[in-house]
C-alpha cells in the first residue's frame, strides 16, 4: 500500500522549530497569565504534545472531540460534539489547538460555542492551514504552515485512521487504478 508520498512536504525537524518558536511566541503574549490549552481529539494531540513543553506559563489542559469529517477526504459539513470540555471556561484564556484548518468551518463553528461561555480571551492555534480551501472569515493567531490544497497526513494527522505516526508530514497520494 503505497498511499504515502515517499516525498515529505514538511519534516519534523521543520514542523519542530516551529513549534518551539510559536511556543515562545505565545509565553510572550500570555505572559503574567494563566492558559488553558483546548487539544481538538484526535488529531491535534501530537502537537499539543510538543506545543505544551514550549510555553514557558503555568498551563492547565483539556479536550473536546468533534466531527466534521468521516473517513473521507472532503468535509461532510456536519459539526457535532462529541466529547465536551471537563472545565469550566468562564474568565479564563482559551486557547484552541487543532492540528489543520480546511474550511474553516470546523473552528467556526467551535470558537461561536465557546464564546458563549465567556472566557477572559479565545485565541486558536493550528499547525496547519489550507488558506485556498476557507469558506468562513477565521482569525487564528498562530498558524505553523501554509499548505497547499492536498491532503496530508502525519504528526498525528490522518485519513481514515491511519498515519498518524509518522513524524513528518506528507501529502497522500490519490490511489492509482491497479493493472
Ligand atoms: P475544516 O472544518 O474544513 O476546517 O476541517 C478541519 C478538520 O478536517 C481538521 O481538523 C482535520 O481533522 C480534517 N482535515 C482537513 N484537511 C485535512 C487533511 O489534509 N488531512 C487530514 N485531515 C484533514
Ligand atoms: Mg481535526
């Protein structure tokens, strides 16, 4: 099963540096203050893993899952929670962490229900976006990498479930007919 590119489009060592950077980024302009990162299950695990040891703030936890996507590669438009935060959010600095930005209409969605829980600031990260691919206006003050419009997978992004660790990021290839 040859799906993967043999050719990596960003690798770890790049994806790294930038995580480390974006981390101090963010120990700069929350400084004095309390964060509490919000990882968007699943995918955005492997980068809250690295992003988290690179803020230099006291930092507390937790996750959400939703679904906006199926096995698939295009989006099914359908946005649903299906694990909710453990905290409560009133008066304290939000910040999203989602591995990949497509439309958009995911942290849309998300950011217009966590807003009503008024937190202090809700701010998002995302390692990736796909800026040709937007259908909502979203300001996401910390984005690691512009990509084109091909699916990846790596560093705990997916498709179908598999991919998730490998440490670079590659684009899938679209199946070949076989014979
Ligand atoms: P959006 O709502 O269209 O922005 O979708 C965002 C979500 O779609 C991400 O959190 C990913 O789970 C998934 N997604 C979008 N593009 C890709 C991709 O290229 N590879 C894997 N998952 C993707
Ligand atoms: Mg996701």
């Amino acid at each position: 099963m040859a799906l993967v590119d043999g050719e990596v489009l960003i690798s770890s060592g790049e994806i790294e540096a930038k995580v480390r950077e974006i981390g101090a980024r963010i120990s700069e302009d929350y400084e004095g203050e309390k964060l509490l990162l919000v990882g968007i299950l699943r995918g955005a695990v492997v980068v809250l893993a690295d992003l988290i040891r690179s803020i230099e703030l006291p930092c507390e936890l937790d996750f959400m899952d939703i679904s906006s996507y199926g096995t698939g590669t295009s989006s099914s438009g359908v946005v649903r929670i299906l694990k909710d935060l453990e905290e409560d959010i009133t008066a304290r600095h939000v910040l999203i962490v989602e591995d990949i930005i497509d439309t958009g209409l995911t942290l849309s969605y998300l950011r217009r229900t966590l807003l009503a829980r008024k937190p202090a600031s809700l701010e998002m990260f995302s390692l990736l976006s796909k800026p040709s691919r937007r259908q909502v206006n979203l300001e996401v003050r910390y984005v690691g990498f512009e990509v084109p419009d091909v699916f990846v997978v790596g560093y705990g992004i997916d498709y179908a479930g598999a991919y998730r660790n490998l440490p670079d990021i590659h684009a899938l290839k679209p199946q070949e007919d076989e014979g």
